[in-house]
C-alpha cells in the first residue's frame, strides 16, 4: 500500500469518530510522518500536574513566576518529557521539525526553562502520540482526523483550550457541524 505525502509540521485535528478515545477533541503536532509510522504531540490536553511537581521529582531549581500549562502529549511514554520550542537552542536532544518548531526531550532545557533562560515560545507535555508503518494512513483514510499546516500562531499562541475551535476555524469548519459520518466520492 502506498503512503501519503507527509503531514510532518501538520495538525492533526480529531473527528467526532474518535469520540470516546484517548483522542477525543484533541489538535496534535506531527514531529515526524514517514514510511515508518508517525509520531506528534497532543497540544490541547491539560494535565494537573505543575512544573514544581516535575522539578521536584528531578531536582530541578525552580524560579518563580514560571508556570506552563503542563499537556498530556499522547498515551505513549507518559513518564517521559517533551518541549516543543520556537526558537532554536543548543539543547541535548533536538528534533528541528521545521525551522520554527523544534521538539527537545533533555533535561538541560528543562533547567533553562525552569530556571527562566530557555525559549519564550514553547509547550511542555508528558508522554507522546505515535503511528506504526502506515497506521495513521489508515486513520485519515477512515476520516478519522482533519489536517491543517501548523502555523507558529496555533502552535504557540494560542491558549490549550481554545486550539480545537481555532484549527477548525482556519479550515472554515465549526465544530457543531462535524459528523462522524463520512463518504467518498
């Protein structure tokens, strides 16, 4: 079966068919869509869990005054962290997505950002979204998912809460017009 262009540096907005999954209502950054699989992160899914929870369980100095919404990235490897960041720094483990997002998973900009040096435009979450060989292909062949070009705006500036309506408000959609049935023309 043949793969799809990638959809690496696109959102991923959820269909009403997801309901009563783990990615009911949720936007997803993809980091990465080749023949392999996929992998993304989920930006509109608090946690209640606080930087100071982290930094204390890492023994991470904390400055006040710095206070993320901390996301629930995906169901996969929630114990482990992700940054998504606009600017580029020298940081341990760099994805560079595109030249404006870059995803880092060390503990170095952690540090930074708890300490109040790191980048000024980011998202922090636990855990990440991942797709076998072909599997997310599947998905948005079953209209499972819409899909939109990230923009810096939805990808930093826009509030966790508000990013469902605002992606489907760049297609034209509302989100009181989305049906979980689908056809093919």
């Amino acid at each position: 079966m043949q793969q799809l262009n990638s959809l690496k540096n696109h959102l991923l907005i959820a269909m009403p068919q997801l309901e009563d999954s783990w990615f009911e209502g949720t936007v997803t950054y993809l980091c990465e869509h080749n023949e392999d699989g996929a992998m993304g992160m989920v930006l509109n899914k608090p946690l209640r869990v606080s930087l100071d929870d982290i930094c204390q369980q890492l023994e991470i100095e904390r400055q006040a005054g710095v206070d993320p919404v901390i996301l629930a990235g995906g169901p996969v490897s929630m114990e482990h962290g992700f940054i998504l960041h606009r600017q580029q720094g020298n940081w341990d483990s760099t994805l560079n997505v595109v030249e404006e997002a870059h995803l880092t998973s060390s503990k170095d900009i952690l540090t930074a950002i708890a300490a109040g040096n790191g980048p000024s435009d980011y998202r922090m979450a636990l855990g990440y979204a991942g797709w076998d060989a072909q599997q997310l292909d599947e998905e948005l062949k079953q209209n499972a998912w819409l899909t939109i070009e990230a923009s810096p705006e939805l990808l930093f500036a826009t509030d966790a809460k508000d990013l469902y309506r605002s992606a489907l408000k760049q297609l034209g959609i509302s989100p009181e017009f989305l049906s979980s049935d689908a056809g093919h023309a």
